[in-house]
C-alpha cells in the first residue's frame, strides 16, 4: 500500500502476470474497514448458524417422515397378517361346517320298505313298489 492509500499487487490471469490496483474511497480509512470486517464476519455466523438451524430442523423431519413410514408399514404388515388368519380360520371353520354336513347327511337313516309308512307311502297303496328297489 503506497502514501495514497493505493494497494497494488500482482496475480497470474491465464497465462500472463497481471498488476492490480486497489483504491479505497476517501472516507474509508482503517477503523472503518475493520468495522466492515467485523460486521461482515457477524453476518456470515448467523447465516451459518441459521443454515445449520434448518438443517438440523430438516434432519429432524426427515426422521420423523422415516419413522411414520415404518411404522405404517408395521400396522400395514400386522392389518395384512390379521386378514389373512382370519381368512385361514374362516376356512377351516368352513371345512369342519362341511365335514359335519357330510357326516349327518351320511347318519340320516336310509328308508327301506319295512321302514316305510304302507298307509301313506303311494308307492305301497299303488303296488308299484316292485318296480323300484328301495332296500
């Protein structure tokens, strides 16, 4: 920096070596550069620090969102298992229904002719009872 308050310095710009020259205006000086500086510092913390706010308050949802699926998933899982058990039992319960169906229906006393009402029975009044074997 030179009396007029005047920084020159050189830096490379592609292939060539470049000098540079940088003038403040007349009203700064050092205090106010520094207050400048401190105040630009002041800002870039509290936008970091807000950025790491929102992250951790995005973090925080994304667990949140994480756990409500999981925990869908579960109830979906256990809503699934519970049809499918009942629907297991309703066929069991179903196939002992047609068991037992099966089983009275094979209990249920076979008519012959002797056990066959002669006064009702048409096929006896008639004596067409030959024709048909019922024993």
């Amino acid at each position: 920096m030179d009396d007029t308050g005047t920084l020159t310095f050189f830096a490379a710009d592609g292939d060539a070596v470049k000098r540079y020259r940088v003038t403040a205006t007349p009203d700064t000086d050092i205090a106010t550069m520094i207050a400048d500086t401190s105040a630009a510092q002041a800002k870039a913390l509290a936008d970091a620090e807000a950025q790491k706010k929102a992250a951790e308050e995005a973090a925080a949802k994304a667990k949140a969102d994480k756990e409500a699926a999981t925990a869908k998933a579960k109830a979906d899982y256990a809503a699934a298992m519970a049809a499918k058990t009942q629907a297991r039992q309703d066929a069991i319960a179903a196939k002992k229904k047609a068991a037992a169906d099966a089983a009275a229906a094979k209990a249920k006393p076979v008519e012959t002719r002797s056990t066959r009402n002669r006064a009702t029975d048409p096929l006896q009044k008639s004596g067409r009872h030959a024709n048909y074997n019922l024993d």
